[in-house]
C-alpha cells in the first residue's frame, strides 16, 4: 500500500471500513508528518493532536460497533476563519491572537456530526484579505512545490497541508478566489459552492455578500465527500438559502457508472476571449488550453462567450469588498474580546491603539478604503455605481450561460511566484482577476490541476457553473481526472516520508 497520505478521500473510507488501518493509524500518521515538516511550511496556527486522538480512538469504536457514517474516523483541519468552540480562532490576525470561540461555526459542528477529525486551525492571510497567505501574524506560509514560493491565498494553510501530505481534505473559503487560487498555486483542486448553498454563521466576516465556505482536497471526488456534509439550510445565517439536497459523490458514481468512451459528450465549455487577456503568462496559457483540448477530447465541445471584461470586474470587486470589510471590522474594537492596547488613557484612545496595534497593514488598507467609499460624498460615486456595475456582471454571466454549460478560464494569471517579490498591493490585485467574477455573481466554481510550469509549479483551471451547479462542476471535473493524472502529481514535502 502507498503512504496513507498518497491515498484519496475513497481509498481512507474504503481501508477503514476494510480495517486495514484504524483511525487512530490514520490521525497518528498524519501528526507525525506535520510535527516532522511543518516547521519548513507553517500551514498551521494550532494544533489539536491530543483531542484528535482521542476523536480518532473513539471513531474507531464507533466503527467497530457498527456505526457507518462514511465520514467517521477520516482527518482533516479547518481554516482558522471558522469558530471553534474552545479552541483558539485567530483570523490570522493578531487582534484575536487570544479569541477562544464560545461557539462553533455550524459548517464546523456539520462536519464534526459527521464524525471527522480535526487536527487543528490553519494559517492563512489576516482576515482572509490577501492572495498569498504572507499577511498573517503568525507568519507567512510557503509552498510545498518549492518552499520559496508563496501558496496563494487566503487559504494558504489549507491548501499547503493537504499538498504537503499533512491532511487529506480542508476546509476554506472565498470572497474573492480564497479556495481556487490556493488550490491552483498548490496543485489542488478546490470548490466555492453557490452563494447561499454554505452556512457563514461562524465564518468570521470579511466581506458579506461576497464570502462562502467551500471544501479543498487532491481530487473533485475529495472535494465533494468534504463539501457534502457542509451545505444545507440554516436559520441563523439569514443569507443561507433553502434549496433541493445533492448528494455529490452519489452524482459523480454515477456519472462514472454511465460514461463511455465521450464521457463528457454535449458539454459545453463557454471559453471567453476576456479571460485570456494581456497579463496571462505564456505557460499558463499554454496548460489551460491543453486541459481544454484534452476536455474535447473527451467530447465536450468548446463555444465562445463574452462576459464582462474582468479589469471592471476587478474594479468593481475592490470596491465593494473593503466596503463590507470596513463595516464588518468595525466589531473588533478591543471592548469585549480580542487584542486590547496597554494602559489606554481613555474610550477614545483604547479603540485607536487598539485597531492601530492589532490589525496589520493591509487590513488597515481595506478599512480605510472602504471607509472612503462609503462616507457622504463619495458614497454616490463609488458605492453605489460599482453595485450597479455589480449587476450587469450578473447579467453579463447569465447571457453566456445561455450558450454553454460551463465557463472555462485559467484560474490566475500566474503560477505561484516567489515570496521574496512582495508584490505591492495593486500587483497582487491583479492577480485575483479571474476569480472575482464569481463572486460578485455569487456563482459555484472550482479549480482543477492540469499541469506543471517548467519551474514544476502547479497551474489551475478555473470551471465556473450556474447557480446551484456544484454537481455538475465536480462530476464533469472527476470525468476529467479519472482520465488524467494531474492530480495525482506530489509536491516535494508530500514525497518526502518521515
Ligand atoms: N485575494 C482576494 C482579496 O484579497 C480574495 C480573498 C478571499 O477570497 N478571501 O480580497
């Protein structure tokens, strides 16, 4: 048998039921490899291994005495955006570097019924603001690939440790492109359901009408077993919506079950020109359009779209997302919980000392924009013209769904780059470019794995779908990888046995 954590979400369940390994084996292993190796990546926060132990050894009883829960027993981590009551929520930021939730986010109380273990709180770009996971407190992340390289953001952790062979599955989420871009720059494949599909009760808010928690792992079929137990109504998120139950990796079994040689006849990809702009690497380029010949190959076919043209998008996204992120922030204020400054002389002066010490520079960035653009007499000007913008990209989508299924895209513009280029702001900017537009849709897409730069670098395929289309975007993708091996491909850390 390969190392247990070469195998995929199907094959843990399988050998569990199976008893050729125990949970206890399984979370015991995977311990072992982040206290051995995390110290090159820095994918976690905080640990729960003594908990995780103990989870596991019960799993195993529960097992053993006949519960079948296919979830139960199988490890993951959460990303430290989600509460988890009585263990350390930090945001990445140090202005909760003392926050012990009293409470658990629903998706993470969903996952634990199903009876996942968790091992621990993974690192990521301070409130989830940032596309390379090098603005959090707790230290920036590296990349498994190549441990000079960043691993995209803000779910830098999540991606990291599953690609590093630390976790199997994580969870993470998405304003702005936080679960695709990460799992693009690290090999992964990874999905942002439909707005409203997730509960964000517990989620620490960034940017409201745009955040969703979605699931990462090595393979669309990973990406489902996780996402399944996640989604479904709940009452205390009055943005969750009401909406018929998929069951995901019931959809793609049997999609499998009915493929033939074309498995992916009468699909069809939506390919716009727009997404293919000037600041699209050569290489890049070059990959995305091969994953998409090989997606003909299988029998899609390829039409041509129009959607808006992703620089307004981009424009349009920066706006309104430290818009939130101003109203949002405004709770951390040193009062009832997290950071509070020394000795401060007065109310004034404690909220100042406290935000000014606790939030780091790119947060106090998007505080301050945000704050600009929705103060009187820009609020007209600014606010309110990108949410009218806002809606023609909704439209602009739903005019290209008309002739296609699915869109296809590059997921990023680049493959990972180096942490020492500290890009400046507006560069890294750029780099969401692709991803936004899904957000500010509210639509479900995912990134997939369709090969390696020269360099050996990751590069990501962006498939977008209509909304409530999450099934149709992980079997189309599981056809995909059933008949390639991009996802099968290891990082160096994930290679290396400890
Ligand atoms: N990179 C984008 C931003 O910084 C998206 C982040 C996210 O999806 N959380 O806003």
């Amino acid at each position: 048998m390969s190392e247990l954590h070469h195998l995929s979400t199907q094959q843990l369940i399988t050998g569990l039921q199976a008893k050729q390994f125990s949970s206890l084996d399984l979370t015991e292993h995977f311990i072992k490899r982040i206290d051995a190796l995390d110290s090159k990546i820095n994918s976690f926060i905080t640990h729960t291994s003594e908990t995780a132990r103990a989870q596991a050894q019960a799993a195993d009883e529960m097992r053993a005495q006949g519960d079948k829960r296919p979830l139960l027993g199988v490890p993951m981590a959460h990303k430290d955006i989600f509460c988890t009551q009585g263990v350390l929520t930090t945001c990445g930021s140090k202005m909760l570097h003392n926050f012990v939730s009293p409470y658990s986010a629903t998706i993470v109380t969903n996952i634990d019924k199903a009876g996942m273990i968790s091992l621990g709180k993974l690192n990521m770009d301070e409130f989830a603001m940032g596309s390379d996971s090098s603005s959090s407190y707790y230290g920036a992340v590296h990349n498994p690939w190549n441990l000079e390289h960043v691993p995209g953001g803000s779910s830098g952790g999540s991606a990291s440790a599953i690609a590093a062979g630390f976790i199997p599955l994580a969870t993470a989420s998405d304003t702005g492109g936080s679960i695709r871009q990460p799992a693009s720059f690290c090999g992964l494949t990874g999905i942002k359901p439909t707005y409203g599909r997730v509960s964000r009760f517990g989620m620490i808010a960034y940017a409201s009408s745009l955040d969703q928690a979605g699931s990462l792992g090595r393979s669309a079929k990973d990406c489902a077993y996780l996402l399944q137990p996640m989604i479904g109504h709940d009452p205390r998120d009055a943005t969750s919506i009401k909406h018929d139950m998929p069951n995901y990796v019931q959809d793609i079994n049997e999609a499998e079950a009915q493929a033939g040689d074309k498995p992916l006849a009468g699909l069809r990809i939506g390919v716009a020109k727009e997404y293919f702009s000037e600041g699209l690497n050569a290489e890049v380029d070059q990959l995305v359009r091969a994953a998409l010949q090989q997606y003909e190959d299988l029998g899609a076919t390829v039409v041509e779209v129009n959607i808006t043209d992703p620089e307004i998008t981009l424009a349009t996204y920066y706006m309104l997302a430290p818009a939130e992120a101003s109203s949002n922030l405004s709770r951390f204020d040193g009062v009832r919980f997290g950071y509070r400054c020394d000795n401060p002389k007065d109310l004034i002066d404690l909220y100042t000392r406290s935000r000014s010490e606790g939030f780091g520079p790119e947060v106090q960035r998007r505080i301050l924009m945000g704050t600009y653009s929705l103060s009187a007499g820009y609020f007209d000007a600014y606010y309110i013209k990108a949410q009218k913008i806002r809606r023609l990209i909704i439209k602009d989508f739903d005019d290209a769904f008309a002739h296609c299924d699915v869109i296809a895209s590059p997921t990023a513009p680049t493959a990972a780059y180096k942490l020492s280029e500290n890009l400046d702001p507006a560069t890294m900017y750029l780099g969401d470019v692709y991803t936004i537009g899904v957000n500010l849709a509210g639509l479900p897409a995912l990134s997939q794995p369709v090969g390696l730069t020269a360099a050996g670098l990751p590069v990501g395929l962006q498939l977008i779908g209509q909304h409530w289309q999450e099934s149709k975007l992980l079997t189309t993708a599981h056809l995909f990888q059933q008949r390639t091996d991009h996802h099968l491909q290891h990082s160096a850390i994930a290679k290396e046995t400890v």
